[in-house]
C-alpha cells in the first residue's frame, strides 16, 4: 500500500518521468524476449543483433504483432508480381491517416483556423512561400498540390517507424526510389513542355564551353540528370534507415535489465531525434524536387 | 531475407510507392489542397482588402479632421469676435446710460435750480408787495390820510432817489 501511495503521489508530482520509467520497464522485458527466442535460432549475441536489425529494418512479406505473424497477399497485375509487404501495409496505413487527419482538421471552414488546421496550414504556407515559389516563381502554385502531398507523405512514413508496431515506408529504398522516380519524370517532362523537345536537349550543353571539352560534359551532364533522384533516393532511404537502426542497437544493447535505463534513455534520445529527422528530412526531399524541377524548367537560373 | 537485400530494387514496391503516392495525389488534392489554398488566398485577399480599405478610410478620415480643425478655428475665431463685438457693445452701452443718467440728473439739477429761481423771484415779488401794502398802511396811519397804492409808489421812488 506504501508503493502504491509513494507511486500515486510521484506520478501527479513528475507524470511524465514516471512515465518513461514505466516505458523503461515495459520495454526492457521485449528484448529479453527477442534473446530468448533467438537462442533457439541461431547462435550467439551478434546473430541476435543481426536478427533484431532485420526485423526491425527489413521489409517482409507478412505483419508481425504480438508474436503473430499476419501473411499479407500477393497482387499479379499485368505479369507484375505486387507482393503486399510490411512497409506496403504501412504506407497504406500512413497514406490513409494522412486523409483522415487533413480532412478532420479542416473538417468546417473557420477563418482563423486553430489546433491541427493551424498545424496544417503552417506547415502548407511554409512550403509555398519558402520553398516552392522561392524556386519555382508563382507558377510554381501548379505543383503544389505534388510538393505539399510529397511533404506529408514523406513526413508521416517518416513518423510511422516512431509508432509501436510501426515501420518506416520511407526506410524502405523501393519507397524512396518511386518518389524519386516521380521528380526525375516530373523534371524531364516539365523540361520539354517550357522548353520544348530540341530546347530541353539543349540545356544539356552548357554555353560557353570550348567544343573540345564537350565529350566530357554531355555525358557529366546526362549523368546529373540521374544522380539527382539518385542522391534524393539514398538521402532519404538512409536517414531513415540510419535513425531505426540506431534506435534498434540501442534496444538491442539491453542483455541484462541493469544496462535497460541507460539504453532506453538512449533509443529516447535518438528517437526524439528521429520526430526532427523526419521532419528535416521531408523538408530537404521537398525543397530539392522543387529546386530540380524548377532548374530544369528554366535552365538559365 | 538477409541485411544485404537492404538496397535491393522491387519492381513491385517501386510501383506500389508511385500508385498509393498518385492516388493520394489525387484525393489531397480534390479533398484537401484546394479547399485550403483556396481559403489561404481568400484569406490573403481579404487581409489585403481590408488593409486597403483602412488605408482608404484613414485617408478620408484625415481630410474630414482637416476640414473640422479648420472649422473648428474658424468658430473659434467667430466665437471671440462676437463676445469682443458684444463686450464692446456692452461697454459703450455702459458709457451711453451713464452719460445719460448724468445728462439726466444734470437736467433735473438745471430744473430743480430755475423752480428754485422762479419760486425765489415770487416769493420776493410777494414779500415786496406785502411790505409796499404794510409800509402803505403804516404810512397812512402815520400820515393820517389814505395812501393809494399809486402814492405809495410814488413815495418810495422818490425816498430812493430815483426819478424814473
């Protein structure tokens, strides 16, 4: 009765140390679980840590919870294989959040709006004044509705890896290459449509180049073209990569509940650190399409 | 499914990616980025209106408090000249009635002096007369015969040495 009286009064006095206490405590029983599971699987602490990585990084083709392995279906379209995966699911899962927040927020038109519409539309007019018409001009207003979808989408696949039971899409490099794949399509077409065809070739020769140097460009240039999706692609894929894993060897250090709290202070940390990552990340994934695809718009600049 | 596939390409989640992103394209913005951007822009557009309007008002307003200041001065300005006008009438009203009352009371003083005279000089005509009728009577006692009024006249004159 003592405890309980003692436990009551700290928690109303600190609720949100008490908290992470608590987190601390609940948390540290999984990975024991984990170890214990892995004895029988293979051998040894670095398999064990190979093993907490993959599953905390890897993508697979079922959802795991509470032990329960959910096997997730498999589309064939167009002789395409479409295997469901975790991070598919949780992309889904992030995609349709994504709509029911924006709609709930902006639910009623309010002229000064409050709470998560305020959220929102900060977020909306930042990209707009700071990033897509500071690159794009006012004609930029066009791509917005891709920029400001890109933001989010990024930014809650991002966040998604922060839930329990959750996993980054955006940790995934197939997720990153097809946002990725999307600006490089969007900087070649918009190219051709402002600079027609024969003029969007051209911006490939920069002027004022001594012709016998022009071997090497073209070809620097045409690779440029590629690299910059690339380096989008692997930027965002590792950031997110990099901040699970860490989180995951944090968690994965604990093989005795004397090194839980420092390690769960740790993984607290970085994960703090990962809400920022994310959204750093969404920004910097944003303002470089914007960035591309107004450079290949108007070549000049 | 090892930590070496962790930058493996999949077709299939690369299409995923880009029909779950499209899709979601395509109801954000039906559903979410047109209804705000429009309502930011309304928003926009009415903040300027009304900044434009305040900017209108004060404007006229400064002209309106112009012309008021200046009719303000010149009610003033009207305002002291009447109460001048008025002391001043009031002033040589003042003087006017005391000149009058003066001239007045002179007039009266000049009045009251020539009654005085007038009754002077009757009286004196009266007390003579008495005096000439009581010396007649005495005269006449003394001379033992009646002295008319005529005689009386007479005798006086010549008592006074006077021929006339």
């Amino acid at each position: 009765m003592n405890f309980i009286h003692g436990f009551t009064k700290t928690f109303f006095k600190f609720p949100n140390l008490t908290l992470i206490a608590l987190l601390c405590l609940f948390v540290s029983t999984y990975p024991v679980q984990g170890s214990e599971e892995t004895k029988h699987e293979a051998e040894g602490a670095s398999a064990a840590v190979v093993h907490t990585l993959e599953h905390h990084l890897l993508d697979a083709p079922d959802y795991e919870i509470f032990g329960l392995h959910i096997p997730l279906p498999t589309l064939h379209v167009a002789g395409l294989t479409l295997q469901v995966t975790k991070h598919m699911l949780m992309m889904v899962i992030a995609a349709i959040l994504l709509i029911l927040l924006i709609t709930t927020a902006f639910r009623k038109r309010q002229v000064v709006p409050h709470g998560l519409a305020n959220f929102f539309e900060v977020i909306v007019v930042f990209l707009r004044d700071e990033v897509v018409r500071p690159n794009m001009g006012e004609e930029g207003d066009r791509f917005l509705p891709y920029f400001l979808t890109l933001f989010f989408f990024i930014l809650f696949g991002n966040l998604m890896g922060l839930v329990p039971w959750g996993a980054s899409p955006t940790g995934n490099i197939n997720v990153t290459a097809g946002l990725a794949l999307l600006t490089l399509l969007l900087m070649i077409v918009m190219g051709i449509v402002e600079n027609g065809p024969i003029g969007y070739l051209k911006t490939f020769i920069p002027p004022g180049v001594p012709v016998f140097v022009m071997p090497i460009i073209i070809p620097i240039e045409i690779i440029g073209l590629f690299i910059k999706p690339f380096a989008l692609t692997m930027r965002l894929f590792a950031n997110m990569l990099g901040g699970h894993a860490v989180v995951a060897a944090f968690l994965g250090l604990i093989v005795t509940p004397i090194i839980a709290p420092l390690s769960i202070a740790g993984a607290v940390a970085i994960s703090m650190l990962e809400i920022f990552v994310g959204f750093l990340q969404a920004y910097i994934f944003v303002m470089l399409s914007a960035v591309f695809i107004g450079m290949s718009m108007h070549p000049s600049h | 499914m090892g930590l070496q596939n962790i930058i493996s390409l999949n077709p299939g989640a690369i299409l995923w990616t880009i029909i779950t992103f499209l899709v979601l394209l395509w109801i954000l913005s039906k559903f979410a980025w047109k209804p705000i951007l429009k309502g930011l822009a309304d928003r926009e557009n009415s903040i300027k209106d009304d900044l434009e309007t305040a900017r209108h008002e004060r404007e006229e307003s400064s002209v309106l408090l112009d012309e008021h200041k200046q009719k303000i001065a010149g009610a003033k300005k009207e305002a002291s000249k009447i109460i001048q006008e008025a002391q001043e009438a009031g002033a040589r009203m003042n003087d006017e009635s005391l000149q009058k009352t003066r001239d007045e009371t002179q007039q009266m003083i000049e009045r009251a002096k020539s009654e005085i005279g007038r009754e002077e000089e009757a009286a004196r005509k009266r007390l003579r007369e008495e005096v000439a009728d009581l010396t007649a009577q005495a005269s006449s006692k003394l001379l033992g015969r009646v002295i008319t009024r005529e005689d009386h006249e007479r005798l006086i004159q010549e008592s006074l040495g006077g021929d006339s």
